[in-house]
C-alpha cells in the first residue's frame, strides 16, 4: 500500500512540477483526438474557473510588470479554450439529431444548461441577440481597446527608454540613490520594457481568440443546419430548435472565458506602475472629498421629487445614502487631519524638549563628501534637456577612479549656487573648496601638446588640470584648431578632467571609516580568511582605523590600493612585528613594488631615476625625526642645510626634465618617507622610490641612473 502511494506521489509530483509541458502536450491532443462527454464537461469548467482566477489574479497585482507571466499565460489559456471550442464543435457535429432522447445524453451539459438558461427554454431570438450583444462587447469594446492600449503602451515604453535609464544615472550621480538601487531601478526598467513589448503580442492572441471563437459559432451553426437537414432529414425547424441551441451554448461557453481575459488584460494594460492594489487605489481616489457624494445624493432627490411616477420611493433613498456616505467621509478626513497635527505637533514638542533649544537653531546638515557647484551659466551642462553630458563623464570618472586607484569615490552632489559667477565651477571635499574654474561655454580650449604646425590666435589661459598653457578659440574655429594640430576640449571635458585630478591628488583625503569598511567587506566575501586574519588573528589585530592610515600614506603618493589582499596579507605577515605604522607602509611599498614602479617606467620598461649620494643620505638619518604620538617621521635640517638640499635636488631634476625624464629620486628605504616629505612643499611632483622597491618589481624592469644628487662639496 505505501509503495502505491509513493508511486501515486511521483506521479503528482512529476505532473506538478512539469506542469506547464503537461498542459501544452494536453491541448495539442484535445485539437486532434475526440473527446467524451464528461472530459469536454471538465474542462469546460476549469478553463471557466481558470479564466476567473486570471481576472481575480490580475485585480490584486499592484504593478502591471509584476505578472511577468502573464503574455505566456494568456497564449496558454487561450489555445486551451480553442481546444475546448473545437472539441465540443465535434461532439455537436458528430451527434444524431433524428433522436431527442440519444442528443441530450450524448451532448455537453454544460453546453445545453448555458443554452437554456439563455433561451429561457427554447427561445432561440432571444439567445441570439444575447450572444450577439456579447460578442460585440467584446469585440469592440473591450478586446479592441486593450489591444489599442498595449500597442501605445510598449511604443511610449520603449521610446522613453533611454530618457528614464538617463534619469537613472543622473540620481546616481548627483548621490540621490546608491550603485545597488541603480541596479535594481534598471532591472525593473528592463522588466517593464519586456513585458509591454510582449503584452503587445499577447493582446493580439486575445483579439485573434475572439475572431476564432466567432467564426467556429458561425461554422457550427451551418454545419449543424446541414447536417440536420441532409443527413439527418430534420425540418428547417427542428435543425434550428437543436442545433441553433447547442451552437449558442457552445459560443457562450467559449466567449465567457474569452470575454474575462480580454477583462484582464484590459485591466493589466491601463494600470500605473504603484505599488498598490487596484481596491486600495480605486477607494483612495473615490474617498478623496464626501462633498461630491453629497451633492450627487441632493441631485437624486431633486430628481425623486420632480418625476412623481413612482420612481421617488427608489431615487430619494438612494440619494439619502450617498448623502449619509459623503457625511461620513467629510468627518473621516476632518478627523485625520486633526490626528495628523495633533502629532505633527507633538513631534515638535518632544524635539524642543530634547533639544532644549530652538530645534531649527540646533538642526545640523551633514556635508557631503563631494560636491560640485556650477554657475547658473554651465547649468545646462547637467539638464536632461541638452544631453546632461557632465552628469555623464562624472559617472564615468567615478568608475575609472575606483579600477585605477582603488577607491570607491563616493557619489558627487552637483548643485547651482548663484553665488559665483555663472560661467565658474567649485569642486569641494566635504565643504571645503579643492579646484575651481572658469570656463567659456561655446568656446573650446586648445592646448599645444608638441604637435601644433600652425599657431592661432586665441585668449590666452591655462589648462587647470595640469597647468598647461592654452587658449580659447570659438566653436567656428575648433576644426581649424584640429587641422593645425592643437588638443582641442570642450567644457563638460575641461570639467571632467579637472575633477578627476582633483580626486587623484586628494585620495587619501577621500578616503574614511566607512569606505574603507566598505573595502573590507567586500574582500571578505572573495578572501575571508585573510580579513579573518588581520581583523581577528592571533597576532596583531588591526582596526579599520589602522587600515585606514595605511591606506591613506599609499594614496597620498598616488599608490593604487586595488590590491588590496597584498596589502592585506603584508599586514598580517608583519603586523606583530612592526609597531610603527610607517614602517608597514615601507613593507606594504616593498610589496607592491613592482605595481608602482609600472608607473613611471617608459615604453622599452626602462626606470629613469636619480640616486642620493652617500653624504646626503648620511644627513638624512642624522636629522630624521620621530614623533611619539606615531605621527610622520620628517627631516630636521638646518635652514641652511636645507636650502642646500631644495637647490641640489632642483638642479639636478630640472636638468632631466628638459631632457623629457620624470623627477625620480632612488634612495635607501630607511630614508624614503623623508626624503618625500622634505620635498613636499618646494617640489610637490618628484616621485621617491627606494631601492627594496625598485628591487620587488624584478628583473622585467631595466633601472638606469641618470646622474646622482650630491651637495656643494659633491657629497
């Protein structure tokens, strides 16, 4: 017994899961193979109940999209009802009309209940106009404008596109939503985009269901009267009385269902994209003010009172009930609303008590960790209008930014200020300004990168991402400018390019707690037993503070942090070993060293540096000095010492430079961070590398030492 109920349990079970098969394979063989009675009955009744449960399920679906199914399940619902329709068409066909008695026992039920309850017995006019006013219902009312509404729903869905995924990304960019709600924004964007396009093809198989349900009525209908009358030897009269019948129970039966998902699919198509029910929003909007209920109720009075036929006794108390209704929602709202200030009130109360101040004195705006304020002149710059370009290469700089240095930049705030002149850009690090420019919309910057034939006029300005000399030239003169060899930009280029070396110099000023716990957390989930290590081992634990000094002394010298599980995992080796967090950015260094010194090698892998001498590195740790609190060790020369040494480095650096080589220093590691901090201020682009460094990045990097940094003595 239990091994048959197993056996029944894998079959149900096989049947359920594969469901959707199992119905196709059904309904192709209901369009071939002759059905008895009690089977056409059946299925007559679930496809009346299924196209009820498509009604009710498209009723409480709060957005259109939701029911991503719906297309397929319509294309379903209605070969199934054609199947139905063509093998009852059969039966009615098939049947001998010479015997009453035999007709009805060998005939649909459910067929000839819906053709009695139409006919009232055998009034075969009456069911006739009934179906026909039922069909043109259908057909021109309902199916027709469902399939009107889909068609303008998929082409307005897809022409605005591109304008909502642009929204999209200009919320993410200007900060109002995250990367992940971006994400799921454009998912959802997608979705609807498919379901319209597909709803526009499913509407089509409603209308052709309806046609088709139409034209096997009209089939049956002469195919019975010839059948009645030539094989069957029936009067005009009698193949009208049964076969007129069972052909008009058999349309109802098909039309209802089809009827219903035209209904549906009606509903589906003219719903907005809320997220609440159809109910809810239907008793919202008509719950909005009892005036008009009340003013209706009066209308129906007035109305009782005027006609005086006897409809008074109907039209007065129907109108007193949408009297009493309108009452009713007027002293709803009007108690909401003192509900509402009653609280708005007491949350006021309750934050000047906390408070003990003026809550407006008191309230505190955080600032944001970026922001970029225009002029009321580069407005257009970020409308949707013209294209927002600037709002497009901000999202772009953000994403290079996070591969080429690592650091996930937080989302900037672009806003007007009126403030500054219109054409003048402030970029800002958490309130404070770090760049800004003016720029000349409908001019174009024109830099001479070496290439330059021809020189044209133009203002003259600088570039303000690097310096450079430049000038400005009208837009008519920007293919004259291109043709004579000048990098020719425009203002969102300018713009960009600006920020983008701003983020690059001030990295580790962007970088805090947060971003790098967002770091961690998402090596975690690629690496966590390293995270596990240096959070939680069994040698020194480091917190995200600790992380963050390190983080922030490689970004301060332009050290892309990407690889972060290498910095992770020379935490870990040396974090017991090494106390001084200066002396683990030293190894942290030494670990990437081949990643940094990529940097500056040129085309052959060639690594052009300057050495210290011996005498220099000799005064360096002679006057090297460490704070206690653990802060930056730094130099402690002499005033006259130390302009000994700005003037030997400059010299020398200044030399390479004209030769075309970057200002590289080589030197001891013991040394390296001094040796950069003693230039920071005179010399902020010299690169210091030390010699463990150069050593890490391996043999696949040629060094040549272009000449040595010596003092007056040649020390």
């Amino acid at each position: 017994m239990a091994i048959e109920n197993k056996k029944k349990g894998s079959i149900l079970n096989f049947i359920y899961s594969n469901i959707m098969a199992v119905m196709a394979i059904v309904v192709v063989l209901m369009l071939v193979v002759p059905l008895p009675k009690f089977l056409i009955d059946t299925f007559m009744i679930l496809n009346l109940a299924l196209s009820v449960v498509i009604l009710l399920v498209v009723i409480y679906t709060p957005r259109p999209s939701a029911f991503s199914s719906f297309p397929q399940v319509i294309l379903f619902a209605t070969i199934f009802g054609l199947g139905i329709n063509i093998s009852s068409t059969r039966l009615i066909l098939t049947a001998n009309g010479s015997n009453p008695n035999q007709l009805a026992s060998t005939q649909s039920s459910m067929v000839q209940a819906f053709a009695d309850i139409v006919t009232g017995g055998n009034n075969i006019i009456i069911g006739f106009v009934i179906f026909i006013i039922i069909i043109v219902v259908q057909v021109v009312v309902i199916t027709k404008g469902a399939s009107r509404v889909s068609e303008v729903a998929a082409r307005f869905t897809l022409d605005a596109m591109s304008t909502k995924s642009f929204d999209i990304d200009n919320q993410l960019s200007q900060g109002y939503i995250t990367e992940d709600e971006a994400k799921k924004m454009k998912e959802e964007l997608r979705g609807d985009i498919d379901f319209y396009s597909n709803m526009d093809g499913s509407s089509k198989f409603v209308s052709g269901n309806v046609k088709a349900g139409i034209f096997i009525t009209i089939i049956n209908l002469i195919g019975g009267f010839a059948i009645g009358m030539l094989k069957n030897h029936l009067s005009f009269s009698e193949s009208l009385s049964i076969y007129a019948n069972l052909t008009i129970g058999d349309g109802l039966l098909s039309q209802l269902p089809s009827l219903m998902l035209s209904f549906a699919t009606g509903i589906l198509v003219t719903g907005d994209k809320s997220d609440v029910e159809l109910g809810e929003r239907i008793i919202h909007e008509f719950s909005v003010d009892g005036t008009i209920y009340e003013i209706v109720g009066v209308f129906l009075c007035v109305i009782g009172v005027a006609l005086r036929n006897g409809t008074q006794f109907l039209l007065i108390p129907i109108g007193g009930l949408f009297i009493f209704v309108g009452i009713r929602l007027a002293r709803k709202k009007d108690d909401e609303k003192k509900i509402e200030l009653e609280k708005e009130v007491a949350e006021k109360n309750a934050k000047k008590n906390a408070s003990g101040s003026n809550p407006e004195k008191d309230s505190f705006a955080p600032l944001d960790p970026l922001s970029l304020e225009l002029g009321y002149g580069l407005i257009p710059l970020v409308e949707k209008e013209n294209g927002a370009e600037l709002l497009e290469r901000i999202t772009r700089i953000r994403k290079e930014t996070a591969l080429d240095l690592g650091l996930s930049v937080p989302s900037i705030h672009v806003m007007d200020n009126i403030n500054i002149p219109p054409n003048e850009y402030i970029f800002k690090i958490r309130g404070i300004e770090a760049g800004s420019y003016s720029v000349r919309p409908g001019y174009y910057m024109c830099m001479n990168a070496g290439s330059v034939t021809e020189e044209i006029k133009g203002e003259p300005t600088k570039d303000p991402a690097f310096g450079m000399p430049a000038i400005w030239v009208p837009e008519d003169q920007r293919f004259d400018a291109e043709q004579a060899g000048y990098a020719v930009v425009d203002s969102p280029t300018i713009i960009a390019t600006h920020i983008t070396e701003i983020i690059r110099s001030h990295a580790s000023e962007i970088l805090g707690r947060q971003e790098v716990a967002a770091i961690i957390e998402a090596t975690k989930k690629t690496n966590p037993i390293i995270v596990e290590e240096v959070m939680n081992g069994n040698g020194r634990k480091f917190s995200y503070g600790d992380i963050e000094k390190v983080l922030k002394a490689l970004l301060a010298e332009q050290v892309s942090i990407r690889d972060i599980v290498t910095i992770l995992e020379t935490l870990s080796n040396f974090g017991s070993v090494l106390g001084s967090t200066w002396d683990l950015v030293a190894k942290v260094r030494e670990a990437l060293g081949k990643q940094i010194c990529m940097q500056y090698v040129d085309e052959a892998n060639v690594l052009h540096v300057y050495s210290l001498s011996q005498g220099w590195s000799q005064k360096f740790l002679e006057h090297t000095q460490v704070p206690a609190d653990g802060s930056k060790p730094y130099v402690a020369f002499d005033p006259v010492d130390g302009r000994k040494w700005i003037k030997s480095a400059s010299d020398i650096l200044t030399i390479g430079k004209k030769r075309g080589f970057m200002p590289i220093i080589m030197c001891s590691s013991l040394i390296r961070l001094e040796v950069k901090s003693s230039l920071e201020r005179d010399m902020p682009g010299v690169v210091v590398l030390s010699e463990k460094e150069i050593l890490a990045a391996g043999a696949g990097i040629k060094l040549e030492v272009l000449g040595e940094i010596t003092d007056e003595e040649g020390n």
